[in-house]
C-alpha cells in the first residue's frame, strides 16, 4: 500500500480508531504461530460490517494492495501472516453466537468465535460440536473453517467441513455471497461450499458461519496403554479397527513426547515406555462399557506393557492432558518448535515413525512425534534455536525428507494444518499437475489482481510471488538498522 490516499480512504471506512498502522501494531500482526515467517503489514483494519469488509476489497483491487485476514494467529502454515504491501482484517472481534437453533441443531456464528468457548455453551445444552483442535481454547471458527481444521475427535467424527452448512462470504472483488442453509440435504449447482472451506483465507472472507450440531454423547471412557514400541501400537491400532470398534480418540505419543509431557504435567507416565496411545470410546453407555474392555484386552494382546483406565470423567480429562499438552510440553525444551502435520496410511504408521526418528539422527536434531493415530496422522515436532542458522538448516532438509517419505507412502504432506507458506514448495511439486493447474484456474477466475492473501498455497502470477513475505531474519536485520522501521520498509 502507498501512498497517503489510501490510508485516508482506509480511514475514512473504518473510522481512525480502527486503523492502526503505530510500530507496535505493525510488530505484533506481523507474525503467527508458524516459526521462522514473519513480515511487516502496512496497516490493520478492524470492522465492524460485512459493507466495510467489502468496501476494503473494492478498494483494495483498485489500489492493488493486499488484504490478509486473520483470527486469533494461531494457524501453523503461516496462512495469516502478512504479504508485503497489505493490510490485516483483524476478526477476532466478531465473537457473536448469533442462533442456536435446538430444534434443527445448528448454530450461527461469527468467525471470531473461540472454538472450545463454543463448545462449552452447546455442551450445557446437551449438544455437542465434535471437531477439537489442540488450539481450540485460542482458535477462532474462521481460521477452522479457512484451515479445515482436525482434532483429536476427528477419526469419529470427521473434520470441520463436515460441520459446516453454510457461511455468508466476502469474495475477492468484494461481493458478498451467501452459501447453504439448515436443509440436511440440498444438491442444487456445485459444492462450492467445500471448495471454499480449506481455501485458507485466499478465496474468501466468512462473515457468518452455519455449523451442524449433535446430541451430546451420554457416556465416554478414557484409557492409556504403555508399549516398548510404536509397532506394537500400531498393531493395536489395526486390531481396533478390525474390531470394528470406533474410538472418538486414537492418539499416539512416542518416547521423547512422552517424557517432555511427564516432566511438564507430572501424570504419572512411563517416561521408560517406547509409545503411547490414547484411547477414547463415547456413545450409550452400555456400549462404552463394552467397546472399553474390548480396547483393553485387544492393547494387551497387542504387547501392551500396561493399560490405564480412566476411573471417572476428571481421571479421564487427566489422562486426556498428556496429549493436550504435547505440544506445549515439547516447547519447553528448545527456543524454537517447529510443528510439522504429515498424514500416512495407517498400515504405514511404524515406517513413517521410525524414518521420522532414523531422519532426526542423522540431522543431529531433535523431533518429538505425537498425533492421530487412528487416521495416520502424525505431528513430528522439530525442537531447535532459530538463531542457531546451521541447526535450522539441518531441520529444514529433515523435514525435507519427511514430507518426500510420506507421499512415498501414499500419504499427504498436511493433514490438518493446511500448505500455507511453510509447504507451499512442497505442493506444486510432489501433486498432480493437474490438480494445481485447476486450482489456480480457480484462485484467478475469482481473484485476478492476487488481493486477496496472495502467495499462500499457490501463486498464480509474478505479482503473487512478488507478494511473498520476507523471512523473520530479514526484517530484524532491517529494522535493527532504521531509526523509523514503519516509514522506512514498505
């Protein structure tokens, strides 16, 4: 963005106390919770009407500057950092339930919703919303929707866009298109509905959401089980399904995971174990009983060292802790945690581990790896300094070889957490020709200028790449130099 005229026109929409363009407004919007990106927006727009959100589009194609919006941040794809020459819609603010609507079971919302806030409300109306991602006491239902956002219920109950309805969006060129509603069956035209969920904020803004609800499940049984190592686990991963036994959680932790979270939440567990797989059943609760104790004895045929059982609903929030924390656990130990998102068939969950441990060896770095078992989706969590450029390096050609390995495997190299910046080599070069052709024939029918979050997931033209954010480096090294940083960098 350039030039005085534009910020005025950017004022005059949104009123000068929701312009913020200070040093300090600049610094704390210009990164996510994706290590290493970051980059300087011009200025931040906060709105308050889905007719100021579209003005800014108008009026960004007609300036040609950028426009990325952005939630809570706490996306780790780097889908919300800012592009050069931008500005960030801040919609955190938009945090209204605007209906819930108990005799259809669904729910309008704001984008700026905190997911966990929103399912503690449905909760206390016997409802249930099952998409659970680890963030979700941070996250806001646009980034889900933006992201497709997982969880660890996901095995049972699928992902967010098998929650979502409906939306009201803002598109590229400012429109303002309206999508789905409360019919439980409707099939008129394309589902652009799903082509939009997942854009990851390049296609689109949500200004409403329509999300589906369910009965809230009347009984659930939490349990552990210790093993010497993952092919034991992933044995009995297999034997469950072959029971035809649906968890709502199949998750797995491996022996590094497992100590960070000990040493941090102090639950008791086996720091000497190989692996760990949480597991829980929810439903009537005659049928927990009997799908519990049919899990305990298939772990313990499976090698199990041993298997906890959750003796009530607070015993199992605790058990569930040591897979909520991984991540927070694991961040303790090195300045810098990379959390990576790769997805494997699950027959190919030990190989993919072990290269992922085999991998970090012959780096000389450190990966923790937890995630979802059941689906096959893993988190291989590097632990490294971002000033130490040697060690980023060697983790950077780690997960390399592990995003490579698990297309190998016939797997993908994001399951849940979206290409963004930190994959977007990795897509145009590992997918279907194809496919990428078609998906920027999309991005350039409904964006032609690039606006609208440019740069992320593919680029469709010089202008998009010339958008690409400098490295966090650059800009320190920049603005360690300039007496005024904010006027000297764009």
């Amino acid at each position: 963005m350039t030039g005085g005229n534009v910020k005025k026109k950017l004022k005059e929409i949104f009123g000068t106390k929701n312009f913020l363009d200070s040093t300090e407004d600049r610094i704390a919007y210009s990164y996510d919770g994706t290590p290493i990106f970051s980059a300087l927006p011009d200025a931040i727009v906060i709105p308050s009407s889905v007719e100021q959100i579209s003005e800014l589009m108008i009026t960004a194609n007609k300036e040609k500057f950028n426009v990325v919006p952005r939630g809570s941040g706490s996306g780790l794809s780097g889908g919300s950092i800012p592009s050069e020459n931008s500005v960030v819609l801040l919609m955190n603010r938009w945090d209204k339930v605007i209906e819930l609507d108990k005799n259809n079971l669904t729910a309008w919302v704001e984008p700026g919703v905190i997911t966990g806030k929103f399912q503690s409300l449905v909760e206390s109306q016997g409802l249930f919303y099952p998409p659970d991602p680890g963030s979700s006491q941070i996250c806001t239902f646009g980034g889900n929707v933006a992201e497709n956002a997982g969880g660890l219920r996901g095995l049972k109950y699928g992902v967010t866009k098998n929650y979502v309805l409906g939306f009201e969006v803002v598109l590229p060129n400012g429109e303002v298109m309206h999508i789905g509603g409360k019919n439980m069956k409707d099939v008129a035209g394309y589902n652009l509905k799903d082509v939009l969920i997942g854009s990851e904020g390049t296609l689109g803004i949500f200004t409403k959401i329509l999300l589906k609800l369910i009965p809230m499940p009347s009984a659930s049984k939490t349990l552990l089980g210790f093993y010497d190592s993952i092919s034991g686990a992933a044995e009995t991963v297999s034997a469950i399904t072959a029971a035809r036994i649906m968890p709502a959680m199949l998750e797995f932790l491996d022996n590094p995971t497992i100590r960070a979270v000990e040493a941090f939440a102090h639950l008791g567990l086996d720091t000497n174990t190989g692996a760990l797989l949480l597991i829980e059943v929810d439903g009537p609760r005659a049928a927990v009983e009997e799908d519990a104790a049919a899990i305990e004895m298939i772990c313990k045929k499976s090698g199990a060292k041993s298997v906890r059982i959750a003796r009530d609903e607070s015993e199992g929030m605790r058990l569930k802790a040591a897979r909520k924390s991984a991540f927070a656990a694991l961040a303790r130990i090195r300045p810098t945690t990379i959390l990576e998102d790769t997805t494997v068939p699950r027959s190919e969950l030990p190989t993919m581990v072990d290269f992922i441990t085999q991998t970090a060896k012959r780096h000389d770095i450190q990966i923790g790896t937890f995630g979802h078992a059941g689906d096959g989706n893993l988190h291989p969590t590097g632990l490294t300094d971002e000033r130490d450029h040697a060690e980023i390096k060697r983790t950077g050609e780690a997960f390399d070889e592990i995003f490579r390995k698990a297309v190998d495997l016939g797997g993908t190299i994001t399951g849940e957490h979206g290409v963004g910046l930190s994959k977007k080599k990795f897509f145009e070069e590992l997918y279907d020709s194809p496919f990428i052709k078609l998906m920027k024939t999309t991005k350039e029918m409904l964006d032609p200028n690039c606006v609208l979050n440019p740069g992320k997931i593919i680029s469709v033209s010089p202008r998009c790449e010339g958008a690409l954010p400098k490295s966090r480096e650059q800009i320190e090294k920049f603005t360690s130099k300039m007496d005024n940083p904010t006027e000297a960098y764009f």
